[in-house]
C-alpha cells in the first residue's frame, strides 16, 4: 500500500466536516514522527489522527515507531488505526 495522497486526505477531511469536526491536513517532508511533532506543538492541536504499519516487535524496535513516538512525545491525543495484514 502507498502512501496518502491529496485526494484522499480531502475525501477524509470532507467526512470530518460532515461531523462537526474541523479537520486540517497538512504536508510535510523529513522525519515523519519530529514534523508531526512539531507541527502539533507549534499549533496547540487537541488530536492527531495517525496510522500504523503493524511493524513487527524487532522491526520496529530497529526502525523506531512513528505511531508510538506521537503517543509519547505529541503532547495531545493521538487516534492510531491500525492497518490491515
């Protein structure tokens, strides 16, 4: 699976809207877990929706987690959904 693109990030945030949220989708390049992160903390949001690959223990313990590094250091709440596989 690739990544998000432009127009689903707007299909999402159309259905946000439709229920009373206020969606804001943003791109970023470099880390993606430090862009997050400062993105969050510069903007005081209340709550990041995010993704998560499902990496395995070892993987993600070498790799490091963007999931778990935003339920950590974010400073808000974070929404993870887990991915299929």
């Amino acid at each position: 699976m690739g990544r998000p693109t432009a127009s689903l990030l707007t299909h999402m945030a159309k259905i946000l809207v439709t229920s009373q949220l206020k969606p804001k989708t943003v791109f970023k390049s470099g880390d993606a877990a430090t862009e997050i992160i400062e993105y969050v903390k510069k903007n005081n949001l209340d709550l990041v929706v995010a993704g998560s690959r499902g990496l395995s223990r070892v993987r993600s313990c070498l790799l490091g987690s963007v999931s778990r590094r935003l339920v950590h250091y974010s400073g808000c709440s974070v929404l993870i959904g887990r991915g299929q596989g």
